[in-house]
C-alpha cells in the first residue's frame, strides 16, 4: 500500500525493481502494475537497458496488460540496444514473445545485437 502511494516519487530502478519483485513471486498487484505504467511512460527514457528488461520481465510474467509501455519500451530498447547484456537482451524478448507484443523492429536489432554478443 505504501508503495502505490510513493510510484510517483520513484525513480526508474525502483519502478523497475518494484515490479520485478512482485512479478519474481509470481503476485499480480493490478493497481501497482497500472500506477508504475503511468509513471513509467513518463520516465522509459531515463531507463538503463536492464530497467527496460526487468519491467516488461515483470508485466509479461504476471501477464499484466501493458500494451502502450511495451510499444515505448520497445522505442526506447532499440536506441540502447548496444548497451544490453546477453540476459537483459533475452530477458527483453522474452517478455514480447510471452504476451505476444508485435516488436519486428526491436527483434531484429536484439537479434543482431546477439549475434554481436555470441
């Protein structure tokens, strides 16, 4: 309850760290998930790589339904793409692949990034 009350003071790694905690013991909180949304959308451009892979981790592990974050993840993962690690690359794609998020765009430079990486 405290931290719904505090999303709006959050900086990205809390936001993404909140919901990745939640989502590691498999708990839906669907009122958290939809504040750190509206937050979030405000603030993915000053996400580092694995506070982009960590937050759709999270949505798409409790099968929460964010389809605008993921569109500006999405974004914002092809501009720092050269800046992911080989887990928060898989983590990333993971997550689009699960909810069945249409990213052909970020796919293929995740793709190219890992063939880079390997």
């Amino acid at each position: 309850a405290e931290a719904m009350q505090k999303v709006g003071q959050f900086i990205p790694q809390n936001l993404a760290l909140t919901v990745w905690a939640y989502a590691s013991v498999r708990h839906d909180a669907p009122t958290l998930f939809d504040k750190v949304v509206a937050e979030a959308m405000q603030k993915v451009g000053q996400f580092i790589p694995q506070n982009l892979a960590l937050t759709v981790w999270a949505y798409a592990t409790v099968r929460h339904d964010a389809p605008a974050l993921f569109d500006k993840v999405a974004a914002e993962a092809m501009q720092k793409v050269g800046q992911f690690n080989p887990q928060n690359l898989a983590n990333t794609v993971w997550a689009y692949a699960t909810v069945r998020h249409d990213a052909p765009a970020l796919f293929d430079k995740v793709a190219a990034e890992a063939m880079q990486k390997v």
